[in-house]
C-alpha cells in the first residue's frame, strides 16, 4: 500500500533520497532537468539523484545557437578522412561551461545529451556554405562535418574538466546517436537531414568511430532511443556498429539507452523481452528518459500510476548491473516534477494533462512527493529484503 501521507516536500528529512535507495543497484540515479530548474532546486535534486542529464541545453541547436540565421564561419578542419572544411562558430559552447561547473559545485555527474540527432539540429548545418537558400552538402562534406562537430563538443568538454576538475570526469556517457528509426520501428528515419544526404545508416556507424577517436577511454558512448518496437532494428545496429572495432577508425559502443516513456497500461513483458534481447548482445543498460503517461483519451488516475511505477521497478530491478555481467547500470526520470513535463507541451497532442513524474507542485508551490515517489520506495524496499541479490533471467 502507497503512503497515504504522500505529499511531503522533497527535501524532508522523512523524505529517503532516491539515489541513495537505489545505489546498490544502479550506478546513477538521474533526473532531467535544464540550468535555471538545476540552480532554482538544487537542494532537491542533490538529494535524489547521482547525475543529471539536460533536457535541451547540450543539444546541436543549443550549442550552434545560430538563431535561424547563417552562420559566421570560424576556422577550419581536417578531417580523418584528409578533407578540409570550413567550419561554422558555436555560440553555445560558453553555456556549456557554465552547467559543467553547476555539475561541479554540486557534486553531480552527467549524461551528455545529445550527439547527433535529427531534430533540434539548425538546418543550416547541413547545406552548402551554410546556407538554407542552397542544397545540401555531399556524403564527404557532411561526414567531415560530423566528425569536426563530435570533436568539438567532446573535447570541449573533456578541456574543461581538465582545466576545472583535475581531469575527473562529469560527463560519463555520452548519447552519441538519438532516436534514428521511425516511429513505426521499421526502418531509418526518413524525415532526417542525415537520412537525406547518407540515405544509408554510415552516419551513425561514423558517429561511434568519430565518438571513439575523441572521447575518453571511460566515458561511455551510448546508442540511446530503443523502444519495444524498435527492438529488431535496435539489436542490428548495434551488432553492426560492433562489428567496426578495426581499422584506423574503430567504433565502440558501451551502453543501449532505453527511452521508456511508457503507459499505464504499457506490456512490461514485452519490456523485458527488449531487456533480454540487448543484454544477450553483452551491451549495458541505462533507462534514459523513464515517465509513465495516459494513452490519448483516457483520464489519469494517481494509484494506477503508481502502481505501474511499482511494477516497473520491481522487474528492472532484476536486471541491475551487477559484477562483470552486462545490466542496467542507471536510470534517469525524464522530469522532475508534472508542471514542467514535456509531455504537456502543445506539440504532443495529448487529449488529456498528463501528471507522468514523481513529484509536484504544491498549493505553496513548494515540490512535493506523490504515491509515485512512495511507490518506487516500496519497490525497492521489498526487492532488497526478499532479494539480497538480483536475479537475470537471460543466458548469453
């Protein structure tokens, strides 16, 4: 039974921290959130989670920071290929640095998010000379480009905690790719500028050479954005991107990120199946953008929610990452509190509000704990007293 006395504000001492609840069993414990909402609730999230990953603020658009307007070119680059291109300013990359030392200050580690990915990147980046008015760049322009634009955000960051953090790292994984098949789980996204230019999937198995060539040995390169019907398409790519460990630009590949934003009456079988079949590739987990919603139509309801919650953690925690064995290494909600979920925003379409996270807003707009918080409490209570130690299912 959830909590009856639910509502407690996050940062009370009754409250248990989630990161600490769940530290024998995930890595990192991580919440979504963006710099204004990680400075504005520092003290909550401090207590709750490991790592943090940005929303938006470490996407292509948010480091080009063009403004819809051409850019201003910068410099040069030679690619490993030998091609020589010009390359455009980033105006985000001081941004960066700012939430880098926020990370720093509070002692918190973050999922770089993201790469490469098809929406949210300037169109701009993908025509010749920069310029919307003309075509699109050719496979070798974009493939350099690619690789000047990996470089620059891996380095940067890696520069700064060399520099600010005695080397130690805050970005411990990296989304290299995001979300590259379609909705339907049949086939590459089609409504890609890099699907436009490639036609093929090479940009992706470049983005895991290039992510390789320049990102520390330790941080982790994740292929983020599997779904249950993505599954096939999933296991695939990666054994294809594996595949390319040789030669002057191999790929490496530590971690499938699972998207999970799940429904109430979502078929965690079905879930489990997709664990199963990764795990069998010896790939680590991460839960990477985990809410539970209502499917159009149907209105939300707190203790169905919550009971999904519970469900869903008492089956991942199977599958933590224990010892040498491949598992689920860390989980990240995909919100901190319902006002602010992504899920409300106009471009969803949602029929119906949705109220996916753990916490809320109260009537003192203070944040607050919901049946869900208490829900994920209890799941992981009762695995720890009947389960001292987790339990895989898969043989590989």
């Amino acid at each position: 039974m959830f909590i009856s006395n639910s509502e407690r504000v996050w940062t009370d001492s009754k409250v248990p921290s989630l990161k600490d609840l769940f530290a024998p069993y995930f890595e990192y414990f991580g919440l979504c959130t963006d710099s204004k909402r990680l400075i504005l609730l520092r003290d909550g999230i401090t207590k709750h989670a490991s790592s943090v990953t940005m929303e938006n603020e470490f996407k292509p658009q948010f480091l080009f920071r063009w403004f819809s307007q051409k850019p201003v070119l910068d410099g040069t680059f030679t690619s490993s290929a030998g091609v020589t291109i010009s390359v455009p300013k980033m105006n985000g990359l001081v941004h960066i640095a700012d939430i880098l030392e926020l990370c720093r200050q509070y002692g918190l580690k973050m999922q770089g998010h993201t790469l490469i990915w098809h929406a949210q990147t300037d169109e701009a980046f993908f025509h010749q000379d920069y310029d919307i008015e003309g075509p699109l760049a050719g496979k070798e322009e974009m493939t350099a480009r690619e690789e000047w634009y990996i470089k620059s955000v891996i380095t940067f960051v890696q520069n700064w905690e060399n520099k600010n953090n005695d080397g130690k790292h805050i970005v411990y994984q990296w989304d290299v790719i995001n979300d590259p098949f379609d909705d339907q789980g049949k086939d590459l996204r089609k409504n890609s500028r890099w699907y436009d230019i490639f036609g093929n999937d090479l940009f992706i198995i470049n983005a895991f050479a290039f992510a390789n060539k320049y990102a520390a040995p330790d941080v982790k390169l994740c292929f983020n954005g599997s779904e249950d019907h993505k599954r096939d398409l999933t296991c695939h790519m990666v054994k294809k991107i594996l595949e390319h460990n040789k030669g002057p630009l191999p790929c490496r590949l530590d971690i499938i990120g699972i998207h999970s934003h799940l429904y109430t009456n979502y078929n965690l079988e079905n879930y489990k199946k997709s664990l199963e079949a990764f795990l069998e590739l010896g790939i680590d987990l991460a839960v990477t953008e985990l809410d539970v919603a209502t499917l159009n139509g149907i209105p939300y309801r707190v203790k169905k929610t919550a009971a999904f919650y519970k469900k869903y953690f008492s089956m991942i925690l199977n599958y933590a990452k224990k010892d040498e064995r491949p598992g689920i290494s860390s989980v990240t909600l995909w919100g901190i509190n319902d006002e602010a979920t992504w899920l409300n925003l106009k471009f969803m379409g949602m029929e119906k509000a949705q109220f996916p996270l753990l916490f809320k807003r109260d009537e003192e707009n203070l944040v607050v704990t919901k049946p869900t918080f208490w829900a994920l409490v209890e799941a992981v209570n009762k695995f720890s007293k009947s389960k001292k130690t987790a339990l895989f299912s898969y043989v590989y």
